[in-house]
C-alpha cells in the first residue's frame, strides 16, 4: 500500500526541463529556501535530452552544444545546489490558497502520495504538439505516424530507424529539426506541405534544405488523407481550393508543429486561463492571476526556444525572490492587453506600470511577445486604446507561429484609456 505524506516548501518548481531548472538554479542562490523542483520523467532535462542539433545553451549558457549535452550540463549544475530534485513525480493537482494562505502542490511517484504547502508555486511544464486525431487529418490508422517529439525520442534516445522515406506535415521552425533527424538516420524526405500559401519558418533555409537533400515543398496545400491500413503507403494532397494535387509515396508521415501550452494543472483552479494561447494569463513579473503561482516557458504559449525558455524561468525565479523579500500580497496594476486575430496571442497578458517606466522590458527575453497564425509579407502591427493609436510600426516580413517582441516602452502611454484594455492588430 502507498503511504501518503505532507510536507512544506518555499516554493516548487514543477517541471524539469530548461525553465524549471534556470528558475532552480536562480532560487538556489537563496541559500535559506527550501525548493524542491517536480519532474513526471525519470531525468530532468526537458526536450533537449533528445535533440542533437548544436544549437543549444547560445544565449542562457553563453556557449554552443547539442541538446544532450546541454540538458546534461543544467543537470549537473543543478545538481550541486541544495535544491530538491524529484523525478518520477507527477504533481496531479495545484490547490491555490485562499486569502493569502499557503498553496498545496499534490504529487503522485512511486513512494506515495505526497502533499506540500507552498509559499509560492512557478509551473514550467511546457507545451506538446498536437495530435493527428486534433488537426482531424483523415485516412486510415496504419504505423508510421509519428510527433516530432516521438521521432526524435525514437531515432535519438531508442536508436530506432523509424522508415525509409517521410512525408513531412507543417513548416514551422520544428519541421527543420524534423529534416535533420531524418537525414542523420539516412531516411529520405519524400516532400515538406504546408497549408499555408507561406512557410512559417525561414524560407532562405527550407529551400537551401530542400536543395541539400533533394524533397519538394508545396505551400497551400493539405493532406487529404493517409493511405493504407498496417504501414503508411502514400498521402494524397489537396490545394486550398479544395482540387486534388496528387500523391506521395512514402512509409513515413511526420506532423509537426501546432504546439500547444501543457497546462492542464490551471484546469478547475482560479488561475485564469488565455483563451487564445490555452496557457495562463500572466504579468510581466510572470506571475499569474492568483497572488504567488507564477508560469514560465513553454506553457505559456506553445513552443519556443529552449535558452528563451531558459532565460524566462530565471527571470520569473528573480520576480518569486522580489516578491518574497518585499512581503507583496496584491497585484500590483498595468495595462491590460489583448489580441485580434491573425494574431494568435499575446504574453504577459499584462504590463505593470513600474516595469515600463524602469525600461526592464525592452529585453528580447522579459518583455512582451506576440505570435501570428501564419507569415505575412509587408504588416503594420499596431496598438490602440479605444479609438487611438498609441503604436505602430511596418515589417518587411513577419513569420508565423514565431515569437515577435513588441516594443511596449514605445508605447504613447499618455493617450491609454486606463479603463479599457490596449488591443494588438495587424494588417
């Protein structure tokens, strides 16, 4: 029988990749906290474990290394702080406390049930692409069909050659990360298609790509559906007016792209929830709408880059230290922000007064971010308040479902309507 047991933290991390982890190492320098950091997997580390691109550890480590090593590297620092490190434990409910009382944080791991009262509480769980069965892509159920977090899993943690030729679905930045996995294993692309009559990534480099390794592209258009009943055979495509394109023969079908946050702890809590990037509503402290949880990272919008992640975990775990010192109980006030679409979502949903004044959010990495459903060539992207325009700027090209900053210390501060929200349009 699993015994159960209670226990009190300053504050809990749950998740283990590379935001929980830089907050951890941020609250460590507190040597008179108690932390404990939460992770469902048996190691820390988060998806990089399982990418060997080099590109990581660029902005937040100051220096270049594969996924692997980088997730090793914040392991090993971790590692030598005093910070409790939990692996195999899956924080099963967030209970906010009421007036200022203490937060409780449910775990499930193989020793038990355990329940910790917290003073504050930074959710760092990421984000998850999402599934064939969500973007509703018709067709049979045959093997092959595979996430990009899957395929890397299986290629570079499993060591499993996944097929001979793959048909990739979606252009976001993550697809590139696809084609190199791929390739490594020796698995031909058999084309990369996109729904939109643009690439959401850069396009100087999908095409550079597609020439090195010999695969099509085709933009506007979608996968009617996916053939064959044991192993994928072939796609069949469709353009945007609904024509018939042709086939692809392949064994391999990779969907990509289309993150969204991982934020099913929020669910039945008081901590309000952004109805346009499904994660929490935050300030520009990090800090979401019930005093002392706070959320960094990838749950804060769907993917993002792992040193952005990074350095917004530290960011939030500098703002839990702030608060904590200055015995803060009530949120302080800003300005409200929203979004009209193409514009997918807005992060923090709230800019406090002080930080615009005190210039702390002109950072690429603590300031406010947009992101766009699909790429548009020559946008204004602008800021009203009511019937004013407060902020406007042009762009050459802007790419979809890639993190924008908007410069809002640019912002005509003196014509904002403090009683109605500032909404963020482009066109």
């Amino acid at each position: 029988m699993l015994r159960e047991d209670h226990g009190f933290l300053d504050i809990a991390v749950i998740g283990g990749g590379p935001a929980g982890i830089s907050a951890c190492l941020e609250l460590s320098k507190s040597s008179n906290l108690k932390v404990g950091l939460f992770e469902k997997d048996p190691e820390i580390g988060g998806i990089p474990r399982s990418c060997h691109n080099i590109l990581f550890g660029m902005r937040d480590l100051r220096r270049m290394m594969s996924g692997p090593k980088y997730a090793r590297r914040l392991t090993s620092m971790l590692r030598k702080t005093a910070v409790g490190i939990n692996t195999e434990s899956t924080v099963d409910k967030i209970v906010p406390g009421n007036n200022n009382a203490l937060h409780q944080v449910h775990v499930i791991s193989p020793s038990g049930f355990h329940r910790y009262e917290c003073r504050s509480i930074l959710i760092a769980t990421g984000c998850f692409e999402i599934s064939r069965a969500a973007r509703m892509l018709p067709g049979q159920r045959p093997a092959g069909i595979y996430t990009t977090g899957a395929l890397q899993e299986m290629v570079n943690l499993r060591k499993h050659k996944v097929g001979n030729c793959a048909v990739i679905i979606g252009s976001e930045h993550v697809a590139l990360s696809s084609i190199l996995t791929l390739r490594r294993k020796g698995i031909s692309i058999g084309g990369l298609v996109e729904e939109d009559p643009k690439l959401n990534t850069f396009p100087s480099v999908a095409r550079a790509m597609a020439f090195i390794y010999r695969f099509p592209i085709y933009k506007g258009t979608s996968v009617e559906s996916i053939l064959d009943q044991h192993r994928v055979k072939e796609v069949t495509m469709i353009t945007g007016e609904g024509k018939k394109f042709g086939k692809l023969e392949c064994d391999t079908v990779i969907i990509t792209g289309k993150f969204r946050p991982y934020a099913s702890l929020i669910d039945f809590t008081p901590i309000e929830m952004d109805s346009n990037s499904c994660g929490p509503v935050i300030d520009s402290n990090y800090m979401t709408s019930v005093p002392n949880i706070f959320a960094a990272g990838n749950i804060l919008r769907g993917a993002d880059m792992h040193d952005i992640c990074a350095l917004e975990g530290k960011w939030a775990a500098k703002n839990i230290l702030r608060r904590m010192e200055s015995s803060g109980d009530e949120q302080a006030e800003g300005i409200n922000l929203k979004v009209e679409e193409p514009i997918r979502y807005v992060v923090p949903q709230k800019i406090l007064h002080d930080q615009i004044k005190s210039k702390s959010l002109q950072s690429f990495f603590s300031g406010c971010s947009i992101q766009l459903e699909n790429s548009l060539d020559k946008p204004i992207l602008e800021a009203w308040s009511g019937n004013r325009m407060i902020w406007s700027r042009s762009y050459r090209r802007l790419i979809g479902n890639h993190r924008i900053p908007v410069p809002v210390h640019e912002f005509d501060l003196s014509r904002v309507d403090k009683k109605s929200a500032v909404t963020l349009r482009v066109h």
